[in-house]
C-alpha cells in the first residue's frame, strides 16, 4: 500500500502553483544520518516513487544501516476516469505527492561507509524524477 496521510481535514486540495516555487528554506540540511540525498529541482515526488526507493534501499542495505525518510506525500491529486465528459465535478483523489523544492534533504543514511551510501544513492537516484546531489553531514 502506497504512503498516504491517515487523517485529512480537506480530501481535495486545489493544485497550486508549480512555477517558480523557489528554494526550500526547511530540511536542508543532514540532520539524522551522516550522508543525504538532496534535490536540485522542484517536481512533485508521488507516493510510488518513495515506495521504490524505499525498496532499492532496503534491497541494498541487507540489513546494516539505517535509512530516514525526510518527505512524506500529503498533498492529494485528483482524476476523473477515462471517458468522461466535462462537467460533473472534481475527480477522486488518485494519489498524494509531496511538492519538493530545490535545497531539500529527501533520503538519509547512517551506520555504513561513504562507498556504500553513494552506491545506494546512484541506485535511487534513477527512480526519481529530478537531479539529485549527494551531501554529508558537516
């Protein structure tokens, strides 16, 4: 099952405004781990990218280490059906996505060498869909 916030007090947001979204003053810096994964763009990350992430980690740390997760998808995108006409309201909430800004930490690891972190991170980095630096902690 795909990341999603268990309690909302809205279930459809209005989507907001992507351009120019500007750099993120929060979550910048490596705060739990000792090596992070930082974006270089603004997209929007959906719960389906985390999930494969968290798999390709996990795949790859067999157990040593530890891995922080620093965004969660609580903003929710709606979507009518294929083959519906205009009119008839807002869609049903597909899924949430967490809209990411240049300068945020996403991903953090701990308790394995700088070697092994940058290989996990060059696995992870495919499946997301923005550019990516890899950060230690100062």
């Amino acid at each position: 099952m795909p990341l999603q916030p268990k309690k909302m007090k809205h279930r459809k947001w209005q989507k907001g405004r992507r351009k120019g979204m500007g750099i993120d003053a929060r979550g910048t810096e490596v705060a739990f781990g000792a090596f992070g994964l930082k974006a270089l763009e603004a997209k929007w990350i959906t719960s389906g990218q985390i999930e494969a992430v968290k798999k390709v980690v996990a795949r790859s740390l067999k157990k040593k280490g530890r891995m922080w997760l620093r965004i969660f998808p609580q903003k929710p995108r709606t979507g009518k059906g294929g083959e519906v006409g205009m009119g008839g309201g807002k869609g049903a909430v597909t899924h949430y996505v967490f809209p990411v800004k240049p300068g945020r930490v996403l991903f953090e690891l701990d308790g394995i060498d700088e070697k092994t972190a940058r290989n996990v991170f060059a696995k992870v980095t495919p499946k997301l869909p923005i550019k990516t630096i890899f950060i230690k902690r100062v």
